[in-house]
C-alpha cells in the first residue's frame, strides 16, 4: 500500500512526548513490511544541523492562510528503504526554541501554524508523484486534514481522494481556537457547526479529524472504550459514540532496537533475561550518578513522566510523603508545571539520601533510569496508551500503574493471572491507593523467587512494532474496501 502519514513532532528528528515515538515507529515497521510510506512532519529548528543529508524537494507552496499567503520549501530524507520523511520549511512559523511554545506557554500563532502544516499535507497528499492511498493524521496540528482533503474532492477536482485515518493520541488536547481562526482555513462556514468543527462556538481542530475522516484510531482498546464515556471524553463523547463503528483501538508497540537491554548502548552494563548480572550494576551505577548511596538492598522506585496532572502527580507527590519513611528509594527524570517541579526539587532537598530528581529529559539518562529500577511508577488519571510500562516490562522493571487506558492493557495483576503477572496494578485515583500498591511492591521485593518470576514474564512480553503494524494494515485495507 502507499501510506502517507502527518504528525507534528517525529522521532528522531523532533520529540516532545511518546507520540513522536509511535509515529516513528509505526513507519518504520511498515517500511520495513514493504509498503511505501512518507511522513509529513515541521521542519524544526535544528533538524537540519543534525541532520545535513537533507535533500531538497522539487516542490514549492504558496498556500492561502486567511487573507494572507505563505510560502513554504520542502525537504526530504530516506532514512530507510520504503520510507521517506517530508519535512516543511517555515522559518517564521517552526524555526523556534520549542515545538508547541516556551516556558510552560503556548505559542500564540499555533492556529497560524498547524492550520497552514495541515493544508500543507493536503497539498502534498494530492500532488506527490506516488499518489497515497490512505491519509494517516495523528492528533490535533492534524485533524483538519480529512476536511480538507474531503472538501478538495467534493468541490476543487480531486477525483481520487485518499482514504484517511485519524489516531488520538490524547483526547484532552483538542487544538481549540477562537471562531475567528476558522477563516485562516479558507473553507466555507457551512463546516462550522455541531457536527463538524465548531465546539462550544469555538474552532476545534481535533474535533474537525473526529468528524470527517472515513476512519478513527485511538492507541489502545481500552482507551478507545474510555473515550466514549462523559468521564474520559472531553466533550466528545457523544461524537464518538456516533461514531462507534467507526473507532478502533490499537496498542502502541515499542521499537525494540532502541529499547533492548542486551543491546542497549546507553547503559553501562548489559543483561538478557537469562543473565541478570547486568542488571543490578547498572542499579548501582544509576545511584552513584544520581548521588544517591549505593545501598542495592533498598528497592528503586522511578518515574520519567511530564509533570502535569494527567500524570497522576499530585497523588504521586502525596503517596512518597508518606512512603518515604519505608526502606526505598525513588528518582524522578521529568519537566511540566512549575509548582509540580518545585515541589519535587523540595522533596529531593527534603530527602536527600532517598530522593534524586533531575528536571528536563536526557535520553541517555532515561534507558538508564529504565534499567537500574526496580519498579516503575506510573499513576495517571487517564493514559491512552503510554510507552514507559511496557519499555520497564522489557528491562526487568516491573510497572506499578493505574488500571485505565494502555497501562490496563499492558500489565498483567496477579489478580487476573497468578502466573503470568507482570506488574501491580490498583484503580482508585488516590495517594492512599497507590501507597496501597507501593507497599505491596515492598513486600515483593522481599520474596526474590516471585520477584524473579514477575521480571521474566515481563522481560519476555512481547510488545513488538510487527504485531502493532500487522493491525494497522489490516485496518488499512478495510478502509480502502469499499463498503
């Protein structure tokens, strides 16, 4: 099949969280399948010194954005056979410090730039010389792409429209503007209303992808339920109930080429489930770069998250005051709201031989973190997919985690499987219920025979890109099969 996909931040080339990831990936494998893939995403500031191979695209835009025009050049890289990644050079619109805004700010222009990066893909889905079959759009800086696409055929001439396909990768994001943006569309009003674009009288860019094209993802099957809920869908929830039939659930894979602890370059030691040494001397060595004393009998608790609320950090901020007078110890690599950082430095202050916090991300320091704990916290008030349960399940970290969304779908309880358990799972949102699940991790790590049978089963849990791309091309070619 020919694939074109659309995403605002692509790995490696520009991340701010795992939907970077999965689109990388999920492109990669299908490459890799042999399908011909292109990725449409911003060409960042500084992709072009890190990456000098760039060629330049024998294309030029000159778009329409409300009363004004913009042009714009292209750039493509072939990072692998099959694939091609199609970068947009807007200086004045993505040559900036941040992908989406600065110092916990949204840029004040993102209608500006996402309404022009998705009649951008538009352009290039009808023009490319290979002709895309099916249109793949991931979140908001995205969703107006089936309208646009969908509008070009019914009135401008394109005969052979691609099929398209929208992914949500967060619900609660919904790319929300004033209803004076909608002229930067330069499509009639007769789109602005209930059951397209409009929401609450504002121009909703997420919603405009939830009402027009032909086919709706969501990144695991349970959070593909949660979405049609008043409790988990932002507003939405009656669109996609109508929806329905049309939504489909797929869990996000991990690239195991970059998430392999006997292959992994970033760590300092290497191991494989069936030889754990490694393991514990990267423990070791983690808590000596950390400056945390090296005492291998207390278990390492971790989090590598953004510091927002969805992240369940307020209960995880309340839960370590009180477990911190156990024997454990924790680390947090991550960066968000500021009160939510000041409040972590201030406990790392506050504990300085059980608390190391490092404010930012640091990839490197991320696989580390990974590899030396021994569990993983990862108590979110709602989590479409997440990455970091599964990458801890590979490297013998076994994930404690809220039963919602992905994390549901990922960790086996005891509860459910007494032999094929991979983590703990608890399911009110509460300091007291995750201090409840903290607790029992304590009481695991205490009794080594069942600790070592919760890492192996985890370690060779198989959450493979071959498996996650096979369901993407089966849903492919039920989308391109007339109904």
């Amino acid at each position: 099949m020919r694939i074109l996909q659309a995403v605002s931040e692509l790995f490696p080339y520009s991340k701010s969280g795992g939907l970077a990831d999965m689109v990388g990936a999920l492109s990669k494998a299908l490459a890799n399948e042999h399908h011909q893939v292109g990725v449409i995403t911003p060409l960042y500031r500084g992709i072009r010194q890190r990456f000098p191979e760039l060629v330049p695209f024998d294309w030029q835009m000159d778009l329409p954005l409300g009363g004004d025009r913009v042009s714009a050049r292209v750039w493509t890289l072939a990072p692998t056979e099959h694939l091609t990644v199609y970068f947009i050079d807007v200086p004045e619109f993505y040559d900036r410090p941040g992908l989406y805004g600065e110092d916990g700010q949204d840029y004040p222009d993102n209608a500006q730039r996402f309404v022009f990066f998705a009649k951008a893909v538009a352009h290039l889905g009808r023009y490319l010389p290979w002709q895309p079959e099916i249109v793949h759009l991931h979140d908001w800086q995205s969703g107006l792409v089936p309208l646009l696409i969908k509008h070009q055929g019914l009135a401008q001439g394109w005969r052979t429209t691609p099929a398209t396909v929208f992914t949500i990768h967060n619900l609660a994001y919904h790319g929300l503007f004033s209803p004076l943006h909608y002229e930067l569309t330069n499509l009639p009003w007769d789109y602005f209303n209930p059951e397209g674009v409009e929401f609450y009288g504002g121009f909703d860019c997420l919603k405009a992808g939830l009402a027009f094209a032909d086919t709706l993802t969501t990144v695991s099957p349970r959070y593909a339920q949660e979405i049609t809920t008043e409790a988990f869908g932002c507003g939405l929830d009656g669109m996609l109930r109508r929806r329905q039939a049309d939504l489909k659930g797929i869990l996000n894979g991990v690239d195991y080429e970059d998430w392999n602890p006997e292959t992994d370059p970033h760590l300092p030691h290497r191991y494989s489930v069936g030889r754990m040494t490694g393991k514990a001397a990267t423990k070791q060595a983690l808590l000596r770069e950390l400056g945390l004393p090296a005492e291998l009998d207390l278990p390492l608790f971790a989090t590598i998250t953004r510091l927002v609320e969805q992240k369940g950090v307020d209960i995880q901020l309340s839960a370590l005051e009180e477990m911190l007078s156990a024997p454990l110890q924790f680390v947090l690599l991550g960066s968000g709201t500021p009160a939510f950082e000041e409040a972590f430095r201030d406990l790392a202050r506050r504990h300085p031989q059980r608390v190391a916090v490092r404010i930012g991300y640091d990839n490197a320091l991320a696989h580390q973190i990974e590899a030396g704990a021994d569990f993983f916290l990862m108590p979110s008030r709602y989590e479409p997919s997440g990455l970091n349960q599964m990458y801890s399940q590979r490297y013998g970290t076994i994930p404690l985690v809220r039963a919602v969304g992905g994390l549901d779908d990922s960790v086996r309880d005891i509860q459910e499987d007494e032999e094929g358990m991979t983590g703990i799972k608890f399911h009110e949102y509460s300091a007291r219920a995750l201090a409840k699940a903290m607790r029992k991790a304590l009481v695991l790590y205490r009794t080594p025979g069942l600790l070592r049978r919760y890492r192996h089963n985890g370690m060779v849990t198989n959450f493979s890109w071959e498996q996650t791309c096979l369901e993407y091309a089966r849903l492919y070619e039920e989308v391109l099969t007339p109904r």
